[in-house]
C-alpha cells in the first residue's frame, strides 16, 4: 500500500499545484450548484403534487442511473483526456439544467423533469473518476493526501453552503432560479477545466478491447489486489454505516427526547467531527503504516453508534456523532489515497468509478439494513450491531494491508532513491514531483555490459536511456564524438522530434541505466507542457552540430 512521501504533506503544498487550484474551484462551485439544484428540485415536486411518495421517486431516480452508471463512468475517464471528458460532462450537464429551468417557466411535465435530473446522473458519472485520477496526476506523492482530505472539506462545505442558498431561492419563490444557479455553475466549471494544463488519460480501449472487456479491466484491478479489494471494503462498510446513520440518528433522537429535530443536529456532530479531521488527515498520511490508521478510523467511526445504545442525552450523542465523522472522514482520505497511489494510472478511474458504484450501493444497503433490523428488533440492539459488527469486520479484514504496509515501506525508499536522479538531469529540471514519482515507478535497473550496444544510429526511437552508473561511448557514422558519464541521458532527440536515432551508443564500460519507454516520456512532456528545461535543452544538443551529438 502507498505511502506518503518525505514528511506530511500540506494544503499549501496541494494548492501550489496551478492545476489542482483550477479543479477545486471549479469543484467548489459545480458542488454548490448542484445541491441548491436537488433542494430546489425536491422542493418544487412538493409544492405542485404535496405527494411525499413523489420525492422518494425523484430521489431513485437519481440514484439508480448513477448507480448503474458510475462504473461505465470510469471506462469513459480511462478511454478520453480525463480534463476534456470533465469539460464536457459539466457542459452537456448545463444543458439538462437549463431545460429543468424552461420546464419550471412553462409549468411543463414533471416526468421530464425526473427524466433530465436521472440524465443529469448519467451525464455526469465520469466526472468523478475522472477528477480522482487527474487529482494523482496533479498533484505529487507528498500532497496527495492533503489534496483529497481539501476535498472532505470542501465537501462539508457545499453540503451546509449549497441547501442554505437553494432555500433561500425556494423562500424567494423562484424555483427557476435554482436550475439556472446550477446550470450556470457547470458553465463556470467547464471553463475552469478548460484552463487545466496536465495531460492524464488511461489505457481504456487503446488495444481495441470491446467495452465490456474496458470495464472488466477496472473491475480485475481491483478484485486482483487483496490490498485493493480491502480498501474497497473499508469503503463499503464506512458509507454502509453513513447509510445506516440517515435512519438510525432519526430513531435515536426520537428515543432520548429530541424529536425528529434532533436528527439535524445529531448530522451537525458529524460533519463537525469530519471537518475537525480533515484538517489533520493529511498528516496521518504520512504516516509509514497506514492500516492502523486505517483500522483506528473503522473503530472511530463504528463504537460511537455502540455507545449511543447507553447514553441518555443528546449532548453526550452529539459528542459521539462528532467522533464517528472523525472516522468517517479518516477513511474517505485515507483509502481513496491509498487506491490512487497503488493502482495502476491507465486503470484508475474504471477502479475510482467502481468504487463509486459501491458507495451508492453501500449507502442503500446501510439504510435498509438499519430499517429492516429496527423492525425486527430494538434500536439499541440495532446501535449494537452496527457498532461492533462492523468494527469487527474491519479488525478481521485488514491483514492484507498491515502486509501491505510492509512492502510499500521498501518501494518507497526505492522511489525516492530513483527521483534523486532524476531530478540530477538537466533535461527534467523543470519536472514537477507527480511527473517525476510516476517515471520512477515504472523504472528498473537495466544492466549493460562494456562494449555492449545500447542504441543503433538510424534505427527507431523508442525509449529514452538515464545512465545511472558507468560510462557511454557515443558514436556517429563510426566516427567517436562523446563520453557520457553517470547521472546522464541518452535518446531525448529522437523522441522529442520523431526522428530516428542520430547517433549510437555502447557501453564504455559495465554500466546500469534506467529505460523511460517513448509513451512514458512524452507523457511527462505533456504534463510540462514541453517546457524550457526539455526543448531547449535538446535544441542546444542539437545546434552544437554532428561531431557533438549526444542525445540521439
């Protein structure tokens, strides 16, 4: 299982990223204008039908086509520019939204208006996968952590600033106004993702695979890794248990006294409890053994409810709640991290969307559960049951990621030790850290032995070559013209011109290099936006003439 890199890292550190700066605001307001949205929506079905059953309706059919969509979702952010897929999700989303609003004016059917707001569900089921994976692109091993917990809060944030301002439109009596907050927010955020500079996509579809076999991909990702499948579960269990709570916190306000009012501010508890955490995940993060962690926010999250089954105040179940959103909070940053450091990055958004297809389904499992059990039993037996079963659950699953922990310690020192060189290279002085770590992952060490031909002058450029130890002779036409000496580099020119190979090389003496396959360095270089450091570099290797070329 990843682990942070060297020291915790910080909001500022996250923000300093120009890119990861354009996703959260552009979050920000997309969150905000969609939660105004659903109050508004909710709200206006109410007024014109005073049907409740209506609004259990309209909340399915949110609900399922998201559910059925999310991991179809992933495919999509796999196969497409994970930024321009975002774009276009929020663009084709501000138009549903602006019909909702032409149906309100017109007091048209309300049917269409569930039909646009299921579409709405679909329409934006990649946006999600596609953000997490850009968010690891963006954004380096150190902050990675720190970025992800920035979205919790963000998140509690819409969830309080969103609802205020769709009830004020509601009070206003402008319901309309509602759609076109929402339909405008997607506007804004498509620009803001239009302004995003990294380039991240998977590898959906890239050998001609069908779309059942893209999205099975994702799916094997993770059922493959015992260390994947467990996080996922921690996922499962931590929304079963926020599921579970949207019943349970209703009956236990009931029970001590507090009404159903009560159950708002048992909620307050706990999207204090996650703020309060959120602040800090980060550096939990940087922890070098995340399934403690990882275990600790389980049983935060889970004993409270067990607890509540004994107090007799609503103050002492506020405080509860508060340490349960602590835990909750904890294991969102914390797994999500996780699966985003060790999946694969052409697989990660099909994995990031199948956990949202778990979340959804998670959430409708916690609440029927917790309903069904009530009826069978009491609710503090029910409390009970969440508490230490699900906390026993997460005791008993988490061996693969204490091994887990174990490994990722190794891999580590390994990753820093690759990106020491690499940073050492003039052509990548410009790299940020997230390009560096994602070269040093996939690097090995290549032995060469003396008088050994590395690179062959006319054939094709296929990889660049960093020489990590030893020496390299570089020849053209036969002709000797240069030493290469560790830490150095070879076969730059030819990649960043689509040019065959200007020169050959061979080993001066036994030597170790590291290969960077042509995909994977252009991909750096479009994360850089081909900058300085690299093009000039190779135009100024190039310009010292044929006695002088070294880069091939």
């Amino acid at each position: 299982m990843g682990v942070a890199g060297d020291g915790a890292g910080s909001y500022r550190g996250a923000l300093s990223h120009r890119d990861f700066r354009l996703l959260t605001v552009s979050f920000l307001v997309d969150q905000v204008g969609t939660w105004a949205s659903s109050v508004v929506l909710l709200a206006y079905l109410y007024d014109r039908t005073q049907s409740p059953g209506l609004l259990a309706v309209a909340t399915a059919a949110r609900w399922i086509p998201g559910l059925l969509a999310s991991s179809y979702g992933g495919v999509l952010a796999d196969r497409y520019d994970r930024a321009d897929l975002m774009r276009a999700c929020a663009l084709l989303s501000s138009v549903l939204t602006s019909l909702m609003v032409v149906v309100v004016l017109t007091s048209g059917p309300l049917w269409f208006l569930l039909v646009l707001n299921a579409a709405g569900a679909v329409v934006g089921a990649p946006y999600r996968p596609a953000a997490g994976a850009l968010t690891a692109d963006v954004v380096g091993e150190k902050d990675l952590a720190a970025a992800n917990a920035l979205y919790s809060l963000l998140v509690s944030g819409t969830v309080v600033a969103g609802p205020a301002l769709g009830g004020a439109l509601i009070a206003a009596g402008r319901p309309e106004l509602g759609f076109g907050v929402n339909a405008a927010s997607f506007l804004v955020a498509a620009a803001l993702v239009a302004l995003i500079r990294t380039r991240s996509r998977g590898g959906a579809g890239a050998r001609g695979e069908s779309l059942r076999t893209q999205l099975t991909d994702g799916v094997k990702a993770v059922v493959g890794s015992a260390v994947a499948r467990t996080l996922v579960l921690f996922v499962f269990l931590d929304t079963a248990v926020y599921g579970a709570s949207s019943v349970l916190l209703v009956a236990v306000s009931v029970d001590l006294g507090s009404g159903s009012k009560g159950y708002g501010y048992l909620l307050a508890g706990q999207a204090l409890g996650g703020v309060l955490l959120a602040t800090v995940a980060n550096r939990l993060a940087a922890r070098g053994r995340l399934a403690d962690v990882l275990v600790a926010g389980m049983l935060l999250l889970c004993l409270p409810f067990a607890v509540t089954a004994l107090v007799s105040g609503i103050g002492t179940a506020f405080a509860l709640q508060v340490l349960a959103g602590s835990g909750m909070v904890l294991i969102d940053v914390l797994a999500i991290t996780a699966l985003q450091r060790d999946l694969p990055r052409d697989l990660l958004s099909r994995a990031l969307g199948l956990v949202d297809t778990v979340v959804l389904a998670a959430c409708v499992t916690g609440s029927a559960a917790a309903a069904a059990l009530l009826k069978v039993t009491s609710l503090g037996v029910t409390l009970v049951v969440f508490g230490l079963g699900f906390a026993g659950l997460a005791v008993l699953s988490s061996k693969p990621l204490l091994a887990a922990d174990r490994r990722a310690a190794g891999a580590l020192v390994a990753v820093r030790a690759r990106v020491a060189v690499l940073t050492r290279l003039d052509l990548l002085a410009a790299a940020t850290a997230p390009a560096l770590e994602a070269l040093a992952r996939g690097l090995e060490d290549v032995p060469l032995a003396a008088g050994e031909q590395l690179i062959r002058q006319g054939d094709e450029a296929d990889a660049l070559w960093v020489l990590v130890s030893g020496r390299l002779d570089v020849s053209i036409d036969g002709r000797p013209v240069s030493v290469v000496e560790a830490p150095g580099y070879v076969g730059e020119i030819g990649l960043l011109h689509g040019r065959p190979r200007s020169a050959s090389v061979a080993a001066a003496t036994d030597s170790v290099l590291w290969r960077i396959g042509a995909e994977d360095f252009r991909r750096a270089v479009s994360q850089l936006g081909a900058s300085a450091s690299i093009t000039d570099t190779a135009r100024f290797r190039l310009s010292r003439g044929s006695s002088e070329q070294v880069g091939s």
